[in-house]
C-alpha cells in the first residue's frame, strides 16, 4: 500500500513539471493553442473596448478597407437563379487583387446594383468574363455598360468570353448585336457626357474547347478556361492565378474531369449547387421528371456537387445558384455534407471572402441603399455640343418655353465656374 507522503511528493513533482513546461513555453502560449484552449486564454485578458474609439467589427462596408499586397478580396454580387429576386441577383463576381487589378465575373440579371452598391469606381471596372451566354450570366451587361460610362468609365470595356460551335452562338456575335442594339441610347447621349466609354466593346472570343489555355495574361495575372458542361457547347469555367493564389469559377457546368483537374488545391472554387430535386418540384412546380432532368443533368445537383469538392479539395469551397433561404440552406447543407466535409461557403449577394496565405475570411458587407456613384478616379471629359442628334423640329415644336424659370440656374452656374453656357 502506497503511503500518503509518497503520494503527495509525486503529486507535487507532477505539479513542478507542469509548471516548468508552461514557464519554457509561454512566449509561444498563444501559437500553440487553438479552439476552445485559445478562446479561454482570450477570455482571460479581453480586449478593452473605447466608447469612443471605432470598434471591431465582423462585417464589410466598401470602400473602407485596404486590400493588402499579397491578399485577394471575392464579393458575390449575384448567386442565384435565372428569375432575380430582391435578395440575389442573378451571377456576378468581382474579385479583387492586391496588385490594384479588378475582374469581373460574369454579369447577371440584376447584378449592376449590386456592383454600384460596392463604390468602386467605374474606371478599375473594365474587366468582364462570361462564363457562357445565358441572361442569367451576362443579363445586366448593358447596365454596366451604359451606366458605367455615364458614371466615370473613361476607357472601352473590355470582355472575354468563350466562342460557340457556330459563329451565331459566340460571345463577339452576342455583344456586337448587343452594340447594335444600344443604338437609340447610344446616340441621344453624343454631345451631352463624356464619350470615352461608349465606344463598343473590346471584345476577346477564345475557343471553348480549350483546356488551360491561356486567355489573359497582364501584370502578373494569368486567367486560364476549361471547358464546362452546360445546355449546349461553348460554356466555361476560369482559372485565375496571382502571387501564389488560385481562384477558381466554374460557371454553370455539369461535374467534369476538367474542373477535377484543374481546380485542384485552389485558395477558393466557386461552382453551381443547384437547388434540389424535391425542392424545384415544391417550390417551382416542376414536373418530377423535368425536375430530375434539370437539377441533375443540366446543372449540379448539392451531392454532386460535394463530391466535385472532395476530389479538388478547396481551401474554401463556395456553393451558388440556388435561392438561399432559411428552408433551403438545411436542405442543401445536408445533401452537400453527404459528400463533402470540407470548408464551405453557401454563397448569397454581398457575402464577401477575404483570402490571405494564412486564412479564409468570410462575413457579408453591409451596404447603403441610398448610395450614389463613386467619385471618378479621373477628371471627365467636357462633352463636344456639334456631335448631338437633336430632335427634329415637329418634335421641338412641342416645346413649352421654361427659359424664365431655368435662367437662374444657368446664371449661378456659370459665375461659378466661370463658363457662358447658353440655353437651346
């Protein structure tokens, strides 16, 4: 039988031991911990709040945070279906780099509020891909157009977007018949704001059935496509790699040896989770048969779609195309998790990803829905009056004379800046 003082000596050796081994690693106390061990040694010295110094805080508000120079910021400005909603638009992604550069990807219905609500200027928003040539990818390409030059765009726009199996189903034939169409708001606006940025389309077409291929490469960033699986040929998926990162965006595809291939270890991939079976014949009335076509075959079905992620194995995985409500993310968290058990984002509009080598942050930004235009990042140029299309005269006949009542502003207007603008 062992005695109490033999006890209590080996007690108080244990307790010795423990204490010399926090005492050689305390200068290291906080790196190596981690779950709740770390958060209780937080606890034990919480952070001193100001009441009147600004205070941390866990969401994102545009246009107040430095990006770093090895850091990628992601913000969804549309996640979900070809029917926009108030809550999502449809797909839209803007990625920003550390370098200053600014991409976009694709531009769905609905998602140029969502890019205007982020208060960048329009001049670093010059660089579009389209996934493929549905409206839901490239809906709202006429509102970033238009409105971006209105508001500060002083340079073409530039979009690269995959070829078709046909002329007719490419991205050149799209947006030039897409130009054309413009033609009416086009000319109304010649002689009245800067011209620089309704100049058509910069437009690169590459071949769909490209695999890695190279189809931008400026100031360190390579952007490569794969081909994708949807509707009919000529989607795709993208490959941006920067400083060591890689960004992946499928697009709308069907799983596929190229996103398998190629997306592999990515800091983050985004691809489609569609909305489930069972759900597309409750929610949208669905045949059971059509329903089973669409969420499985045409797009990516949440299982699949966990499966893809095993095998890529993102540091973050992003699920999108799906109406993200509080009935549905269950549904399509189990299905995925069926599959996958690795980081996941379920995307909706305005979450935003902060990618550092060290971590993945994510939170959403919060934004102002009375926001106006950012200020140009360059000075306009004052429009040339000769180059406007008036109306004709059976149409200017019709006129009320209201020279009496604007005189005034034209008057303070230009004693101000020191012009002597006339009335029509």
């Amino acid at each position: 039988m062992i005695s109490t003082k033999k006890l209590f000596i080996g007690a108080a050796l244990a307790v010795m031991a423990v204490m010399l081994f926090e005492w050689n690693h305390s200068g290291n106390r906080h790196a190596n911990t981690s779950g709740l061990t770390a958060q209780a040694i937080a606890a034990e010295s919480p952070p001193q709040v100001s009441p009147v110094k600004a205070r941390a805080r866990d969401f994102y508000a545009p246009n107040s945070e430095d990006l770093g120079p090895n850091e990628m910021r992601l913000i969804a400005c549309g996640t979900g279906m070809p029917t926009a909603r108030p809550k999502q638009a449809a797909s839209c992604w803007l990625l920003e780099l550390g370098n200053g550069d600014k991409f976009i990807f694709d531009i769905g219905t609905g998602s140029a509020e969502r890019i205007a609500a982020l208060q960048i200027p329009y001049n670093f928003l010059d660089k579009l891909f389209l996934s493929h040539l549905h409206t839901d990818h490239f809906g709202d390409l006429d509102a970033l157009f238009v409105g971006g030059a209105l508001m500060g765009r002083q340079k073409p726009l530039r979009v690269w977007g995959p070829s078709g199996d046909t002329p007719e189903r490419g991205t050149k034939y799209a947006l030039d018949h897409l130009y054309k169409a413009l033609t009416w708001d086009l000319d109304g606006r010649k002689g009245i704001t800067d011209p620089r940025g309704y100049v058509p389309f910069e437009v690169t077409e590459f071949d769909y059935k490209g695999v890695n291929q190279i189809v931008y490469e400026e100031n360190g960033v390579t952007i490569r496509s794969i081909p994708a699986i949807h509707a009919l040929d000529g989607p795709v998926s993208f490959i941006l790699e920067w400083n060591g990162f890689k960004f992946v965006f499928g697009g709308d595809t069907y799983p596929n040896k190229w996103y398998a291939e190629y997306a592999k270890n990515a800091d983050l991939a985004i691809h489609e989770s569609f909305i489930s079976v069972p759900t597309l014949i409750e929610k949208f009335k669905f045949t059971p048969q059509g329903a089973l076509s669409v969420g499985t075959q045409v797009h990516t079905s949440p299982e699949a779609f966990g499966k893809m992620m095993s095998i890529v194995k993102p540091r973050m995985a992003v699920a999108y195309h799906f109406f993200n409500d509080f009935d549905t993310a269950p549904d399509i968290t189990q299905r995925i998790r069926s599959t996958y058990d690795g980081p996941l984002s379920l995307a909706t509009d305005y979450m935003v990803w902060n990618i550092t080598k060290e971590t993945v942050r994510v939170r959403m930004a919060a934004v102002d829905e009375d926001v106006w235009p950012p200020q140009p990042s360059e000075k306009p140029q004052v429009p040339d009056p000769k180059l406007r299309i008036p109306p004709s005269q059976v149409i200017l006949d019709g006129k009320y004379d209201m020279k009496e009542v604007d005189q005034p502003t034209y008057d303070k207007i230009n004693e101000e800046y020191g012009l002597s603008e006339k009335q029509d």
